[in-house]
C-alpha cells in the first residue's frame, strides 16, 4: 500500500482540474482519432456529469490496430528481443506506472467512482505490481528437452500465439488490463486492447506510459469505443490469435460463437460469479467474519466478479453474523470517492443503478427481508450511490441468490448442516470463488475440497495474490487463467522441434 501518497479530498480536487486525459485512440504508438471522427461522452459516475470526450472506435479502426499488431509481431520488434531487454522495457514501465500512482488513481476515481484510497492506494500500485511480476519472470522461464529415442533431440518450447485481443470491464479498468497485458506481453505477443467505454481513461495515459519506457510501435494498442462494434470486431476478427475477455458471462458466449465463425482463435473468458461465503456453527471470532464478509460484498461497491454475494450461515448463528455485520457497516461510509475517508464511491453508471435497485425490489417480491439499505443515497450529487443492502430470509431459489447483481447487495441464507452448506454453495451456474469460517481445520479441508469454485478463501475473503491463478469453474470461465506463471501458457503456443542427428562414423 502507498497511504503516503492519497491526497486529502481538496487537494485531489484540485488535482482533477489539472488532469491531462488522453482521449484518442492509441495505434501504433501513436495517439489518433476514430477513423470518422466520432466520439463518445464519458462521465463521472459520482456526479453524471461528463469528463472527457473519448474517441469512438469502430471496426475500421480495429482493422488499423490489427494490422500494427501484426506487423509488429512479423518484424520480431518485440517476440524476438532478448528476453532480458523485454524484462526491462516493462520493468520500466511498472516504474513509470507507480511513480504517476496519484495521477492515474484521480483519473480512475473520476471515470469509475471508485474511492480514491483504492484507485491510488491499490489499484495503481497492483497494476504496476502484475506487470512487474510477469515482466521478471521472462528470462527465468526455460523450455524444455523431452526423453526422446537415442539418436533424436527433441525440444519442447514456448511461442508466443501473436496477436492478442483483449476486452476488458469498467469494474477494475487498470488491473484488469494489467492481468492480460502483462502475460501476453510478456510471453512476447502484439496486443490490441479495448477498454469498457465507461471507463477509457486510465488505459489511455498507461499505453502512453509503455511506449515512453521503450514498447516498440504496434506492440500495445488500445481502441476505444462501445462493445458492440470494437470489441465485436476483435471477437470476430481473422487475424487475432486469442482473446481475453473479462465481463458478463452473456458477452463471453458471444466471444466464443465468433470464435467459432472466424478463426477459431483462441478465447480465454473470466465472467461473472454468485460467490458463496459459508459460515459455519464453530467459528469463535463473529467480528472478523463480518469484517471479511463486508470486503467480499461491499469492496468495490460490490462490482466484482468474485464479490461474496451469498452468505450462507448456520441457522443457530445468524443473529450473531447479522449483529456484527451491522456493527461492521459503520466501516463503510458511502460518499465523495475523492474523499480518502470514503469506502463506497459511486456505482458505475445510471443503468448499473437501475438494475441494482431492479434487483432489490426483486429481493423484496420474492419475499426476502430487507435489513438495510436498498436504496439510491446523495441523490442530490447526481451520482450513483447505493449503499450497504442486506437480505435475510433469502432462499437459493430466488433471483437475488442466483443471478450476479454486481452492486452491494448481500443475500443471507441459512442452513443447518455441512452437507446442506456444500449442496447451496455448489447450486449455482457459477463457480468463481468461495469463503469458509470455520475453526475446524477438518470441516476448512473437507469442504474446500467439496466445493467447485476456482478460489476458495478460509476464514478470510481471499482472490490470492499475483502468485496464484484466478480463474473459475462452471459458467464463470473457460479457457485459462488469470495471474501466476499460469497465464503464460495460455499466451503461447507450445512447439515440438524434433532432431534427428545423423550417425556418427
Ligand atoms: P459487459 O460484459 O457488457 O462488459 C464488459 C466488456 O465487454 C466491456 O469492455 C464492454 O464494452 C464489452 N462488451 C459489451 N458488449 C459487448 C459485445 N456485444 N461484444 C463485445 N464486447 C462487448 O458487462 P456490462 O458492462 O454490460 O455489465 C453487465 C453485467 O456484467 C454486470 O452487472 C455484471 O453482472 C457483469 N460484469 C462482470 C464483470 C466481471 O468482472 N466478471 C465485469 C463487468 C460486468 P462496453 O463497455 O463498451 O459496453
């Protein structure tokens, strides 16, 4: 964490108002506008008032993106540097990324409502972390001799796939980016990426930041522009090699159907989640459980995809949960994301208010009992502000426990024994992560073993660090993985050279 470097809420406004945001698209090592000059209004979620013009990519554009991937990637500028020399460029990078932390924090905070403590305070720092982790991991990675028959040398080694196409969410715009940039640079591919029309901005300036520290023209480019047109056009196009893809489970379908019908490139897919969080009849320490329940449900205004939206508890220690829960909100003011006191900013936007609201009043016909919250708040800000929305009574079978609301909505379902726990905590389309409290290491072990989740947190809510793979199960991913020398695979093709040696007289 780098606290230090947070402003007071006066001094980042201030800040705002000298933000130079980059608004073109970024082809070719150059910043352009849309081929038809079209642009788009983004705007601060905390206020709806706008903040930058962005360009408005189209398919023409990805065309010009594609074809400077590609070129890039025939002339070797980048798969073909030393391994070292890469390391370096996005060492370099990751520097320039953390010494501008605040910056691009305040860009993220404006464009995303995200709380500033966040944005500057983890966000930045971990985006600059992922790229920093791949980047040294490249001249440490060897291929490998296989045990071929006397007489043949056979070697397995890694290619990179080549021109990688990544469409990225508003939820974490930098980190996202940065946990497909860093593997598929890495590993030496070309990369066209689009981020989330909200949330364009800090991609922008961080492209920027790659070329200064040396990525060669063509390398990295960014197209921004509506999903159904860019990043379409990426899903669909013949000469991407794979696509990364972090949003809606809906969407990423799509990414495979036009897999399918073009090139069959390759389509990695991290979606969406209905996380449970299973507390169990044991636990000592009620506190630390709502502590760690708050963070899974109410982080990150609850956009996230691995966010514990299901807190499944044990029948005789639901008063207790909900007893400390409530105490625990006093720990999650709702407010001004550019206040470093704020832990709930903005949701991303008048619609993703609509549809949080939508489903609690969806909660509420299903008979759920609502305990708090479960409505807009600062609605004189013009911003999107839901707070801290908890659910008692609620049964799996209702739409609340089984469909991703992507805001700060918790559903808390009871249940009487281990078995039954395993059986709602699997009885889900989605299997992205889980949490277990308990103080039986017995019930931890069984349990995480029973569940079918890609991450599972024991008595803490945990996504692991950039060591770990983060991926899901189920309907909540497909292809690969996410963070950890696990990523790497996906960007490359791995490649058999088989060596018949003339014999020796
Ligand atoms: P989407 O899946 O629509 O957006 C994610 C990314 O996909 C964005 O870059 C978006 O671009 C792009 N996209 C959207 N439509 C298409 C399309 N037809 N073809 C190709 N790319 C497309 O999520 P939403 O923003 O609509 O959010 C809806 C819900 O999705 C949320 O409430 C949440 O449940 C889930 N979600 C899950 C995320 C996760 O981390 N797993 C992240 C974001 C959302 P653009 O912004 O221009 O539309």
């Amino acid at each position: 964490m780098t606290d230090t470097l947070i402003p007071d809420r006066e001094q980042a406004t201030a800040e705002v108002a000298d933000l130079q945001l980059r608004t073109d698209l970024f082809i070719d090592g150059d910043f352009r506008p849309a081929r038809d000059g079209r642009r788009f209004v983004s705007e601060n979620p905390a206020t709806g008032r706008p903040i930058a013009e962005v360009a408005e990519g189209g398919a023409v554009d990805v065309d010009a993106a594609v074809a400077a991937a590609r070129a890039a990637a025939d002339r070797g500028v980048w798969s073909r540097m030393d391994p070292a020399a890469r390391k370096r460029i996005l060492l370099a990078w990751a520097d320039r990324i953390d010494a501008e932390a605040r910056p691009l924090g305040l860009i993220e905070t404006i464009d995303a409502g995200k709380p500033i403590s966040d944005t500057v305070g983890l966000d930045m720092p971990e985006t600059a972390a992922c790229i920093r982790w791949h980047a040294e991991a490249i001249d440490k990675l060897y291929g490998q001799v296989a045990p071929a028959p006397d007489g043949v040398v056979a070697t397995i080694t890694r290619e990179p796939v080549g021109v990688v196409g990544a469409v990225v969410p508003w939820n974490y715009p930098a980190q996202m980016a940065a946990w497909k940039l860093g593997p598929a640079l890495a590993t030496g591919n070309s990369v066209v990426i689009k981020p989330a029309s909200t949330t364009s901005l800090s991609l922008l300036r961080i492209a920027e930041l790659g070329a200064e520290a040396g990525i060669p023209d063509g390398v990295l480019n960014v197209v921004t522009g509506p999903g159904d047109t860019v990043g379409a056009a990426i899903g669909r196009h013949p000469d991407v090699d794979c696509v990364a893809f972090t949003g809606s489970t809906e969407v990423g379908r799509r990414f495979l159907a036009w897999s399918a019908e073009s090139n069959l490139k390759r389509v990695l897919l991290e979606l969406g989640g209905k996380s449970p969080q299973i507390v169990f009849e044991d636990v000592s320490e009620m506190a630390n459980v709502a502590a760690n329940a708050a963070v899974a449900i109410f982080w990150n205004m609850g956009e996230n995809c691995s966010a514990g939206s299901r807190l499944l508890v044990h029948r005789s220690r639901k008063a207790d949960l909900l007893e400390a829960l409530q105490a625990e909100l006093a720990a999650w003011p709702v407010g001004d994301p550019l206040d470093p006191g704020t832990k709930i900013g903005a949701l991303i936007s008048a619609q993703q208010l609509d549809r949080v609201l939508g489903y609690v009043e969806v909660g509420r016909s299903e008979g759920a009992r609502l305990v708090t919250g479960g409505k807009r708040i600062l609605e004189d800000t013009g911003g999107y502000f839901v707070g801290p929305t908890i659910f008692d009574g609620v049964r799996n079978d209702m739409r609340i426990a089984r469909e991703e609301i992507f805001g700060p909505v918790l559903s808390v379902i009871e249940f009487d024994t281990e078995a039954e726990a395993v059986e709602i905590a699997n009885d889900t389309a989605y299997g992205l992560a889980a949490s277990i409290y308990t103080d039986d290491l017995n019930v931890a072990h069984r349990v995480a073993r029973e569940l079918k989740a890609g991450t599972v947190g024991v008595n803490a809510y945990a996504e692991g660090d950039m060591t770990t793979p983060f991926g899901g199960y189920k309907q909540s991913g497909f292809g690969g993985h996410d963070k950890s020398i696990h990523a790497h695979d996906q960007y490359t093709e791995l490649k058999t050279t088989w060596i018949v040696l003339k014999p020796g007289g």
